[in-house]
C-alpha cells in the first residue's frame, strides 16, 4: 500500500471515529428529543434520529440511501486514485472528508436504520437541520471539492489564454 493510502485510511478512520463515539455518547447519555442549551438562541445539542436524508428527505428509504451509498464509494474509489498530498491538498482533504461522512452515516443506517443528530443551530431565526460530524464532513468535504474543480477550471482557462 502506497504512503497516501496509509494517510487515507488512517485520517478517514479517526474522523469516523470522532463521529460514531460522539454519536454514542448522545444516545448513551441523553433521551431522544432531549435538548442542552450550549449558547442561548444559538446553538443546542439536541438528541434526534433521521431515517431519512438532509432535512429529512426520502424519510424511512433505507434501500436508496445504501444504493447511494454503494455508488459514492465506487466513485471513491476512483477519487482515491487521483489524491496527491504535494500537488492536490484540498482536493485530498476533500476526498477523506467524502469518505469519512458517507462511512460514518452509512454505519447507522446498516446497524439502526436511522442516523443520530445532534447539533442544532438557530441562525438569524432560522432552525437548521440538526446535524452530526459526518455531516460536518460530507458538507465541508464538497465545498472543497467543488472549490478545487472550479479553481482548476480557473486556471486551465488562464492558461489556455
């Protein structure tokens, strides 16, 4: 196994692991729809599950989301192939992050059937979906793959100026 499959792996299990200990420590030590004020009209930690997607969409369609989850890591796989740590940094970020979120959702939904949420966030009067590390990395792991794509695009077109 090459280094950066080793850098791969171990950055992706130690965020899943951050997700599902986290994940476990919410339904071990809080009743579901049990809620902690962190910061005032801010921010809470609120014990949720979701058996659906974001913002609980395709509620209770286990099969589709282990569909999409099969064809994430079969694009993984060929993401995986391109990932440089000299040459392609956010794009390798982006990459383990993808990866790390769709493993640490995937694992509730095989074992529970459903996903645990915890982080809730008021802003400007709006109640965002709650959310989970997983989350945290599928959401920042495409912005930065989006934000590679269209750099690279910035500067093939600079350059084919």
């Amino acid at each position: 196994m090459k280094k950066r499959h080793y850098i791969i792996l171990i950055s992706a299990l130690l965020l899943v692991i951050l997700d599902q200990l986290t994940k476990q420590y919410i339904v071990h030590t809080m009743e579901l729809g049990e809620k902690i004020t962190v910061i005032e009209n801010f921010f809470l930690i609120n014990s949720h599950r979701n058996t659906g997607g974001a913002w609980g969409i395709l509620t209770g369609q286990m099969m589709v989301f282990y569909l999409i989850t099969l064809i994430a890591f079969v694009l993984f796989y060929y993401l995986v192939k391109e990932v440089d740590f000299k040459d392609k940094k956010i794009y390798s970020i982006a990459v383990i992050l993808l990866i790390s979120g769709a493993i640490g959702n995937f694992i509730d939904r095989l074992l529970f059937q459903e996903v645990v949420d915890f982080l809730d966030f008021y802003i400007f009067g709006y109640d965002f979906p709650i959310f989970n590390v997983a989350d945290i990395c599928l959401v920042v792991g495409m912005f930065l793959f989006a934000y590679d794509i269209l750099m690279e695009d910035l500067i093939h077109a600079r350059n084919k100026n």
